[in-house]
C-alpha cells in the first residue's frame, strides 16, 4: 500500500515520519530556507521583512511585514481618504476638486493633530500637539514612567527613550529563597518563577571521605556509593572483610588484644582497635606534683600534669615575693613578665604597707596611702571603714606658715622636734567619727539602768521587737520550740559556712504554709536565701548561707520573751519625816502608779524627767 507525506513523496506501507530535506520560501519570495519535511507544517513561512509588493494602486507598495494572503488596498485612494489626516475635517470642506487618484495631495486642516502616541499607556496618554499633518507623529516631548521587569521599580524617561529604557533591570536583588532550602536567590530584577539552586552540594558525605555531587537540596544527602574492591581488615589483620565494599564501611571488630607500642608497661587490658590513639592506661600510679610539693597518690597512669593544690611558693626574682600560683609547671613567671604583687614594707608616715607594685632595688614611692582602716566613736557604738589617706607626697607641703614659724623658733632655741605630729594632724583629723544624738541617748539609758540595777543594760532604747516582724513575735509566742528549731539550724548552717568559706544548704522537714513562712521570714534575719521544693503536701523549704551570711545579735526567741523592766519616772515629792531608808520602786496591778513601802500610791501625771537638775534619786 502506497501513502503520500507531507512532501508529496509516497512510501509503501504505512504513514512514516519523513525525513527528507525539503527548500521553502517565505510568502514575500525573498528569503528561502532548508529543513525537515516533517518539521514544517506549513510550505511557506514569514521572513519579517518588509512584504514591498505593489497594491492594487500601481503606485505604491505594501508597508507590511512579510504575509501570507494578498496586501491589503492603497490606503490613499479615494474611497479610502474622506478626512484631513487628523480626522477632524472632511475632505469636502477643505477641496474644491475631487481627488481622482492616490496620487493626489490629500490637504491638512489648522486643527491639531490629536493623535495617540505610541509612548501612552493606559494611566498616562499622550497626544501629538503639532498642526495637522502628514506623515508620522513627531517624537512626544513629555516624560513617561516605565516599569522594571520584575515591576518592584519605575523611573521617568523622556518618551524619545521609552524604546531604550522599556522592560529595564532595577538594581533590587531578589533575596527569595531558593528550593534547596540553603541559599538565597542573589539575582537582580529577578523575573524566575521558581528558584531552584543551580549549586552543588558539596555536603560531607557519611563515609567522611567523599562530598555529595548533586545539586544543592534540602534534607540529608544520599550515602556514597563509591565501592572499594580491596580488603578491609582490623588492625592486626586477624579479621578481614572481602570486596566489594561500600565506602564508609568500618574495619572489622577484633576481639584479639591490642598488639601495638605502649608508653607504659602496665598490662594491656583493651582490645584490637581501628582507632588512631590507644585508650589512656587507668592504673592507679603515685606521681610527684609539678611544684616537686609532694608525692600524689592514685593518679591514673595516662596523667602528666599532677597538682597538689597549694600554692606554689617558690622565690621570685626579686627576691621579696613568693609565687602565689597554684601549683604549677614551668616558670612562675613568662619571658619578660616581672613580680607584681604588693610591696610590703611599712610606710613612714603610717603603719601600712606601701601596697605599690614590686619596686625591687628602689624606694618606695611617694603616694597617698590606700589602705582601708576602721575607725570608732568614743563611745564605741558607731564604726565604720575609711580609707587612710596620707599622702607621703604632699604631707610636708600641707604645713600652715603659723606651724612653721613655731617649729623654726624651737630650732633656733637649739630644741629638737618632730614634724610627724604635724603632718599627719589633717589626715587623722578627718579620721575622726563623732557621737551622735543616738549615741547620748544609750549613754544616759546605760547609766538609768545602772541606778536602777536593771539586768542586760547594753539593749538601746529602740523597741526591740521592732526588729521582727509581729508575724514572728506571735510565732515566737504560740510555739517557741518550733522557732528554737529553727533558729538552731540556721545558726550551724551560718556557722559552718563562714567557718569553711563555702557556700553552705540545709534542708527543712516538710512544713505548713504558716511554718514554711516563718523559715523563709526568720532565714531572712541570717542573711540567708531560701526556696520552696516539692509539690503540696511534701513541700518543704531549702535555706543557703553565704559569706554575706550572720548570726543575728538578738535571737527571735529572746525577742519574744523581753519585758520592759524600767518603771515611769517619780516626782521628787517632799516628804513629811525624812529617813534614811531606801524606797522600793515596783510596778503596781495599775500601769499608770508607782508603788512605794508607805503603800501610797501616786498619779502618773505626777512623773517628771530623771535628767532634769533639781531630780533627787
């Protein structure tokens, strides 16, 4: 059976692809090409240039791009122009003879033109403004706004560059990123519907010798798939795995003993390994310290550097200092280093020490004195810790001309003097602490409890219940053993902790809401943290004491079980028959009388000021 093709050719049998090699040509006749006849659908094609056959007119040609089919008529052909080029006017109006043929002049009106240009868009058109003419429009003057490709950017352009700067490139990286999940897309005025990642992995596979080859993805790389066709065995060759074998395999498990090199001679007690390093030998070994100190028992054989944990003591160069390291290796000081510590000789001026930087070989400097010294009032009760201030520098210079012309005429007397006294008499003038109201306030109460005989007369005159809470006190009251408990166990805790130098805990039996209070409260007083643990009912509280920590003065359960002791002040009421003996003062049932040993009882309004001049005790 014979079928014709594409190409008009016949084959027998049935309809095949033809591949015969056919010429074509475009519908304008300029232009011809080769190709396949099965990859052309049709026999012509359009070349794109311009079509230049003659119209119908016998004038002029056609303007088209190259087509298929016949031109279009002349467009200047009578029927055809019945308007002014711009429209507006009919030919009747402005011709007094009627156009015969396309040759004839087709006459312009004095309206403006009002063409479109091609520069308009759909939000910004313009028009041609010139006067009715001929021809194409001249190039609009205005500006137009022309968009990126990706359209995230515009700009204004003149319209004579529309052409040039339509569909530009803005500066504006894309940044989306990329399928890989890895990367960013680092294109400008992107216009990519998907960014896939043109990269190549190059992850480390899980054989840890090869890298991953495809592009770059998410998730984990595939395994390697490399082979090796060489035997893999263990390191004493006792265990052998034969080929293929895929990369990343491991060397096989030897359950032989290790046969390599050790630094020690101590049994081996590990087996045939693919590692690099053997396991460090744990036997138990005595070892010197690296300060040469002492010999450290059970040291695991594997360690080298052993430190005792003393200090490391070992003379300087400057011969004044000790090292203060802890035991150490190699020199106590680097290439270049010196000696920093303290210098420790005493000042002139004062008992410190100079505290200035190691100074081997030279005095010491003249500088102010920074040591922290603490200074009382008279009384004792107030203190507190100032800085000793003596400058050894301008001490001499501080000198007034009154103290110097006294010092010269006991020089020219031929009597010897000390200037010390002077000098330091500024420094230690703003040393001095002074009592304040406070102060004459315990003197006079310490001296009424004397005459009194008033037991524990060191207590202030401020409540001092004042210092608990009266949540406490009434704790203190109802149940003393509970707070005896308490008050027992923080002040070991404090104890202990300031007597180590460590941070010391103790933990509370479960308690109540009310006791758990209490303990948070009075811990408090001890300068101590607390925390609760433990979901109700086994909550309980944990108490940490500091170097912060202390023990109160006054314990909350003295605090409870205080009394005042003094009695309201009598008058000095004159009496009737003087005698010698001593009058009894005691509090009565009523706390406004004082009772004396006549049994007469005398108004509280009648008190008056122990301290006042005329008071006779």
């Amino acid at each position: 059976m014979v079928h014709s093709l594409h190409c008009n050719m016949s084959y027998p049998g049935s309809c095949e692809i033809c591949y015969q090699s056919i010429t074509i040509h475009c519908y304008c006749g300029k232009s011809s090409r080769d190709s396949i006849c099965a990859e052309e659908a049709n026999d012509q094609y359009s070349c794109g240039k311009r079509c230049s056959k003659l119209l119908d007119c016998g004038n002029h040609i056609c303007e088209r791009s190259c087509h298929d089919g016949p031109c279009d008529s002349c467009a200047l052909l009578p029927e055809h122009v019945i308007h002014c080029p711009c429209g507006a006017t009919p030919l009747t109006h402005l011709l007094t003879d009627v156009r015969m043929s396309c040759l004839d002049p087709i006459p312009t009106c004095h309206s403006m033109c009002r063409k479109q240009l091609p520069c308009s868009t759909t939000d910004d058109l313009h028009f041609c403004e010139d006067q009715c003419h001929l021809g194409e429009c001249p190039v609009c003057d205005k500006e137009s706004t022309v968009t990126c490709k990706c359209g995230k950017s515009s700009e204004s352009v003149p319209c004579r560059s529309v052409d040039e700067k339509k569909d530009f490139e803005c500066r504006r990286v894309c940044n989306k990123k990329l399928t890989c999940g890895r990367h960013r897309c680092s294109n400008k005025c992107c216009v990519r519907a998907e960014h896939s990642c043109d990269r190549v992995c190059g992850k480390r596979l899980q054989c840890g010798r090869h890298s991953c080859q495809d592009s770059c993805h998410g998730g984990h790389c595939e395994r390697c798939w490399e082979i090796s066709y060489d035997e893999l065995s263990c390191r004493c060759g006792s265990e052998v795995l034969f080929p293929p074998i895929p990369c990343g395999t491991k060397p096989p498990v030897c359950s032989r003993q290790c046969n390599r090199q050790h630094p020690c001679d101590h049994p081996v007690t590990h087996d045939c390994h693919s590692e690099e390093h053997c396991p460090p030998c744990t036997v138990l070994t005595e070892k010197m310290c690296m300060g040469g100190h002492e010999l450290r028992k059970n040291i695991p054989c594997h360690m080298t550097d052993v430190s005792c944990g003393v200090a490391c003591g070992k003379d300087l160069p400057c011969g004044a200092h000790k090292c203060q390291r802890v035991c150490h290796k190699n020199a106590c000081l680097s290439d270049g280093e010196t000696c920093q510590q303290p210098c420790a000789d005493k000042r002139t001026l004062c008992d410190h020490m100079c505290a200035a930087p190691c100074h081997p070989d030279k005095p010491c400097p003249a500088s102010k004195c920074k040591a922290m010294m603490t200074i009382t009032c008279p009384c004792g009760r107030k203190c507190t810790k100032v800085q000793c201030a003596v400058d050894e520098g301008h001490a001499y210079r501080s000198l007034k001309s009154e103290q110097l012309n006294s010092l010269m005429m006991e020089l020219q007397s031929g009597h010897a003097i000390s200037i010390l006294d002077v000098t330091l008499r500024d420094a230690m003038d703003s040393h001095k602490l002074e009592c304040d109201e406070i102060c004459a306030q315990e003197d006079r109460n310490r001296k009424l409890a004397e005459a009194l005989k008033i037991e524990n007369p060191d207590i202030s005159s401020t409540d001092i219940s004042h210092q608990y809470s009266p949540f406490l006190l009434e704790q203190a009251r109802t149940d003393l053993k509970l707070i005896l408990s308490i008050e027992e166990k923080l002040k070991m805790l404090v104890e202990n902790s300031l007597k180590t130098g460590a941070v010391g805990q103790a933990t509370f039996s479960v308690m109540k809401a009310t006791q758990r209070r209490v303990v948070h409260e009075l811990a408090g007083h001890f300068m101590c943290d607390t925390y609760s643990i433990d979901p109700e009912p086994l909550r309980n509280v944990i108490a940490i004491a500091n170097k912060k920590s202390v023990i109160p003065s006054l314990m909350l359960s003295q605090a409870a079980q205080v009394k005042k002791v003094m009695p309201a002040p009598v008058k000095n009421v004159p009496r009737e028959q003087p005698t010698s003996t001593m009058v009894t003062l005691g509090k009565s049932k009523d706390s406004n009388t004082v009772k004396c040993d006549d049994s007469k009882d005398i108004s509280s309004k009648d008190t008056v000021d122990y301290f006042a001049d005329d008071v006779d005790l």
